[in-house]
C-alpha cells in the first residue's frame, strides 16, 4: 500500500486540478470560502487550511487545486518531468470570503503519509457546501511541502522522504498480516495482530511522526473547543459549534482520526478512509467510539493484490458504534483527488470502480454520517 502511494504522488499535481468531477451531493449547496493559519502547541507547531460556507465571494480569488510551487515540489521528489505535475486549475474555494451566517459543526482532516492539507479537496468544499467547517492539517516535515503566510517554505525532511522502503518479501509479509486481521476472532487479537504489523521495518520509522500527529490533531481540538481561544482567526471561531467535532483522515492520517476517537472521552464521531492500522500501544479509552470505516476491495502490497473488506470486522463486533461500509473495486488512492483521474486505472492507481460513481456513493456516505451525527 506505502509503495503504491508513494508511486501515485507522481501525479498527485495533475490529481490536485480536479475541478471538473462531479462531487456534489443531493441537497442545497453553499459558496466556500477558505482560509489559513497556524496553531503553536507545546511543543510543535502546525498549518491548517479550513473550508466553511461562505456568505458570498465578492473580490475574492478562487484557491487553485495545486500550485506551482507544490507541482515543482512533486516533480522532483518523485523523479517527473515538471510538464506532467499540472497547471493551477481554479477551485470553487473563495479566499478570506466572508462567512455565512450561522454556526457550524467542525470536521478534522489529517491526510495520508507524505501528502498534504489539499489531496481530498474536493471533498472538503463537499462539506463546506453542506454546512460544514473542514479544517485540514499540515504537518510540517511530514507533508510534502508547506507555504508559510509570509512566502517561506517548509519542506518535507530527509527522513520522512526516505522513511518507507520495502522489498517484495516484506509487502507480501505484510499482506498477509492484513488477511488475518480480517479473520481476527475478537477485538484483542485484531489489536495483537496490529502488534505485530508494527514491529516490521516498513512501520517503525514512522512511529514517532504517529505521536506527533495524534498529538497536533488532539491539540486542535482542544482549541476548537475553547470559546475564548484567540490561536483560530476570530471570524472563524464564532461561527464554530464547540461540541460538534468530527473527525476524518486518509490512509495514516486515517488511522491517526481513528485512534483520536478512541482516546477521546466524548464522542467525536470519525471517518476513517481506506487506512493501514495502528495504534503504537495507545490505550483505547473510549469503547462507545463512533467511527465509519469506509474501505476498498483493490489493495496492492507490491505485486500481492489484497482486499480490505471487512478488514475491521473484529471491531465492529466488539464496538457498538463502529461501522464498515466496503466499496467493491475501489483502491487506496480512489479516496483521494486522485480518483477524479480516470487514466490512472491503466497504471494500476486506481482500481476498476467507476470514479463518478464511487466519488458520489463515498461523499453520501460521509455526509450522511455526519449529518445523522450533528444535525439530529
């Protein structure tokens, strides 16, 4: 799964201009605006870019999908000539637009292992149309290649790019660690298994960059939920309905959105798209977790094809408020921008589901769980 993701990030700019898929979803829809800004913990600081209905774009500029600077970064990671990274397509994100009236529930989004804030933007203008506030992280270091409000750049460190390595032999071993995840006959021997899945080279660098995302998503949650916070821009913050927060992520970002919903003692419902497990020993402090997991039937470790359906099966027999819906034919990166790339299927991306549909089943799917969360 690591090395196809990596392999896809080659495209990833082209991906980002993604505008002419159909991501909407039956009700009325609202403008977007969007904005950024910075948070500070303790001991890290991060980026978040965040999506919200808007009042009405104005002068404002649209976002584009990606931007020079990020497809000149893609380009060279991966070794591409800069022609194939994309252009700066325009999105329907208004910047600094006013916001509307109204307060609105917030979704935490952490994006997968060496991406950035904007791999799932379409989906986050889908849930700002509907009346959401989507606040996306950037982790700095970890993503590919951060913009500063003041122009400086933050690029992704030497050993995140070099942090995932595998040969055949260990994707295969891998692969089949994940089967018998799916067959794990309670919650504590699908927790065992992840154990043991942790303890393989591929996974071990990135153990503590999973702390330090748990701990930067757990950081801006608490600001979200202090009325008097002055870290989230005013406008921002009293449009904000503090005891409505949700959680979503991609792949790591995934598993990192699950497990904060675990370690929560109240409920932040989460969905968790198409993710590899961990949990690196964190206890699990909530056991009434609400949680959807959303997964694909077209994984690949390498040359070995692997289904993910009913990968959590264990959990949600365990967990009362856990879910899985599986879409037949979806691959990992089908639950990215990437999806909107029709192409991509002929070099083993994408999987063979019909993108259109897949993107409007899954944008359903998510937004009615929320809304079945949030709107009651």
């Amino acid at each position: 799964m690591f090395k196809q993701f990596l392999a896809s990030l080659t495209v990833l700019g082209m991906a980002a201009c993604s505008s002419n898929s159909s991501n909407s979803v039956t009700s009325e829809q609202n403008l977007v605006g969007v904005t950024q800004f910075e948070m500070t913990s303790d001991t890290s600081w991060y980026q978040v870019m965040a999506w919200y209905p808007a009042a009405e774009k104005g002068n404002h500029t649209p976002l584009p999908y990606a931007e020079k600077w990020l497809n000149k970064a893609l380009a060279k990671q991966y070794g591409i000539p800069s022609f194939l990274s994309g252009g700066e397509q325009l999105s329907k994100s208004w910047q600094e637009a006013p916001i509307q009236a109204g307060s609105f529930p917030v979704i935490i989004f952490n994006h997968g292992w060496q991406a950035f804030a904007r791999s799932n933007m379409t989906q986050m203008e889908m849930l700002a149309e509907h009346g959401y506030i989507v606040m996306s992280i950037n982790h700095p270091g970890d993503s590919v290649l951060i913009k500063r409000s003041d122009g400086t750049f933050v690029p992704q460190s030497e050993n995140v790019k070099n942090s995932i390595k595998a040969d055949q032999q260990l994707l295969s071993d891998i692969a089949k660690h994940y089967n018998q995840l799916k067959t794990a006959p309670s919650a504590q021997a699908y927790h065992d298994e992840i154990a043991l899945l942790q303890q393989k080279p591929l996974y071990q660098p990135i153990t503590q960059n999973f702390h330090q995302w748990v701990a930067q998503t757990q950081h801006l949650i608490m600001q979200v939920r202090q009325t008097d916070s002055d870290a989230i821009p005013s406008f921002l913050r009293q449009h904000i309905e503090t005891k409505k927060i949700g959680l979503l992520g991609h792949s790591f970002g995934g598993a990192v959105s699950g497990l904060v919903a675990m370690q929560d003692k109240t409920q932040l419902p989460a969905v968790v798209l198409d993710a590899p497990q961990f949990d690196y020993g964190l206890p699990i402090l909530n056991n009434n977790a609400t949680i959807l997991y959303l997964t694909g039937t077209d994984l690949k470790f390498g040359k070995t094809k692997v289904s993910n359906k009913n990968l959590n099966q264990a959990l949600t027999k365990h967990y009362p408020n856990v879910q899985e819906i599986n879409f037949d034919g979806a691959s990992h990166m089908n639950f990215t921008d990437l999806n909107h790339l029709r192409p991509l299927k002929w070099m083993g991306v994408l999987g063979p589901v019909d993108n259109k549909l897949f993107w409007q089943s899954m944008n359903e799917t998510v937004l009615t769980f929320y809304d079945q969360q949030f709107r009651k």
